[in-house]
C-alpha cells in the first residue's frame, strides 16, 4: 500500500492556505487511500523567534484542527513530531549527507533568514538545517508520496536528493519520495498582497483567512481582498494575480476549474461575493467540529498518545537501519 506522510509547523494560526493546499487533500483522499501519517511538526517551529507557550498552545490546536478538518485516527495516524525520536536521530545522520551549499540554496531559508535580520534577530542554525530534518520526517517512514503545497516542493526535491544519495553511498536504506501537490490552489496568495503566499506565519492579518475565523470576519477580509487595475475577470496570474487568487480560491471551494469560472463573472463584486460564502460554506463544518473537540481535550490527547507509539514503531527499524547502513555501530 502507497504511505504517505505530511505535517504542518506549529508557527501560527492555520490558514485557508494549509486547508486548500495541504489538510483538505489529506482528509478527502490521502487517509482513505493510503498508509497515511499527519504530524505536526513541532521541532521546526524552533528554527525561528518564538515563545515557548504558544508552540505549545499552538501545537494542540493544530492537532485539533487536523481532526475537525475530518482526520480519522482510526484511519491514520496523527501525532507530533517531537513525541517520537527517531526524526531527530535521523535528522543528524541526513545532515552528514547534505551539504551547506544545497541547503543555502533553499527559498524558504533565503526568505526566513532575510526577513529575521530585517527584524534585527539573527538567524538560528536550525533555519537552515531545517529541510534535514524535514527530510527526516519524511524518510523515517519510507513515505513513498509527500501531499504538500507548492511552497514544500523545493524541499521535497532536497529529501529526493538526499535519499538518492544515501542509497548509492551505503547501500539500498531509504524510499526515494515525491511530492503531490493539489490542481487547484496549490499557492493560495495573500488577499492584500496577491503577490506573496498566504502564510500563517506571516504578520498581515487582513490578507490572511484563518480556519478559525468567524464568517463575518472571512467576508469582510474576502471583500476587501485587493484586486487589480482594469475591471473584466480574466485569470491570469501575471497580470491579474489578485482576481486569479479569488478564481482559484472558488474554484477548490466549489471542484471546478478556476479559468471556466472567470467566464462567469462580470464583476469583481460579484465574483468576492461568491468566493466570501463558499469560504464560509468550505470552513463551517470545520469550525463546528473543532468546537465539539475542544469540549472534550482527553480525546485528542489520547489520539497523539497512540500516534506517537504507532509512529514510533513504524520508524524506530528504518532509522536503526540507517544508523548501520552508514557505519554506526549497533547498542548490542
Ligand atoms: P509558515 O509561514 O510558518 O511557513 P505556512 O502557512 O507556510 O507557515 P507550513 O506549516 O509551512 O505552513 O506548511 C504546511 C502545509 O501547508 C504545507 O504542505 C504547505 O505547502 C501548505 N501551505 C502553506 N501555505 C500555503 C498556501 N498559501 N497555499 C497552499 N498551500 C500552502
Ligand atoms: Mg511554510
């Protein structure tokens, strides 16, 4: 059977985008097809300024939030990343087999770092160590596919690259994974800044719709979305990169297919119109489970208590593997 592995960092509040780019897929398709793990990475979450309550607090709602998005842990195994030590044992060793130059080369840590010292902070050795460990996560449990959005692609090619290389340097160990990727709204863009990637970490709240936001905050934040010059709807994400992010919004709301629909539409009005309460449609069902779950937090630690020892019982002989392959000795 095809395994699957993804998570989800612990550094903000969980956005449309992580919904429509990454746990949508995870609960609709991936569970019912798959050997599926969903984790939240907690570790990463580490890797810039941060307070150590709020991971916490954040950690648990997105745990939460994986379940109301409809995870069935009888049907996966949801967990978090640090209960389960085989990802930072294996993360070490993955680091012996990478170089700095790949891991510089990274987006993600040319954007975190530059924004850190913008701020004035300096940037943690774990940012760029970072994709290691993400390939750790993945490796640990020979994932065969990786269901992510665009943004995790570059490292997903890096946890390629880094398998690749560990089997021809010491024999046959690791799954060599791909990435999955959702057809519509892979890169859900900021509402007031089409031009960058909603992210949760991300300081703008009036461009960013959260799971949990009420429906009337999602419609006021829809409506005020930033849209371009010219008037007509046409999906176009050069020119027109703010109307496409609401096409494509609709489109993965609605399963149809976002340059159709701008036929559609005659006005930018209408078009918020429509996008505001399929987003509040596509959340409430969402939002009502997450109540019902926080009533009852026994539940949802009793699921990461499980996932934690299934996981750690389908990682524990990889990684012990791995620890051979390249010339560790074995503890007897
Ligand atoms: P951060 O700002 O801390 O990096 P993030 O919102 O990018 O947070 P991650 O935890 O890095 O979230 O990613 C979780 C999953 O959500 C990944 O599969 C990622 O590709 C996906 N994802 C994140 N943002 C978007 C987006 N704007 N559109 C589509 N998918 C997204
Ligand atoms: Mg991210």
């Amino acid at each position: 059977m095809t395994r699957v592995f993804s998570g989800i960092k612990p550094t903000g509040h969980l956005t449309l985008g992580n919904y429509l780019g990454a746990m949508r897929r995870w609960a609709d398709v991936d569970q019912h097809r798959s050997e599926a793990l969903f984790c939240i990475v907690d570790l990463h979450a580490l890797t810039v300024d941060h307070d150590p309550a709020r991971v916490r607090r954040l950690s648990r709602q997105g745990a939460t939030l994986l379940l109301a998005s409809g995870l069935d842990p009888d049907l996966c195994t949801v967990f978090v990343q640090s209960h389960v030590d085989e990802h930072a044992r294996l993360s070490y060793v993955l680091e012996c087999v990478a170089t700095d130059g790949e891991m510089r080369r990274m987006i993600q840590y040319r954007e975190k770092s530059a924004r850190e010292r913008e701020r004035g902070g300096s940037v943690r050795l774990s940012l760029l160590t970072y994709p290691a460990l993400m390939a750790a996560d993945i490796l640990a449990y020979g994932a065969d596919e990786v269901p992510v959005g665009d943004d995790q692609r570059q490292h997903v090619e890096l946890t390629r690259d880094l398998a690749a290389r560990f089997n021809q340097r010491y024999g046959h160990t690791f799954v060599v994974p791909r990435a999955t990727r959702p057809q519509v709204a892979a890169r859900v863009m900021n509402l007031q800044d089409p031009t960058s990637k909603m992210g949760k970490s991300d300081d703008s709240g009036p461009g960013i719709v959260y799971l949990l936001d009420e429906p009337n905050v999602v419609r006021k934040k829809i409506m005020r979305a930033m849209t371009d010059s010219g008037s007509d709807v046409v999906y176009d994400r050069e020119t027109r990169p703010g109307v496409t992010n609401l096409l494509e919004i609709l489109a993965a709301c609605e399963g149809s297919d976002p340059e159709k629909l701008s036929g559609a539409y005659e006005s930018y009005g209408a078009l918020k119109k429509d996008t505001a309460e399929a987003v509040v449609e596509l959340l409430r069902p969402v939002q009502e489970r997450h109540k019902a779950l926080c009533a009852d937090p026994g539940y949802v630690d009793g699921v990461l208590r499980a996932g934690a020892e299934r996981a750690r019982g389908m990682a524990r002989p990889q990684v012990d593997a791995a620890y051979r392959a390249i010339g560790l000795l074995p503890a007897g």
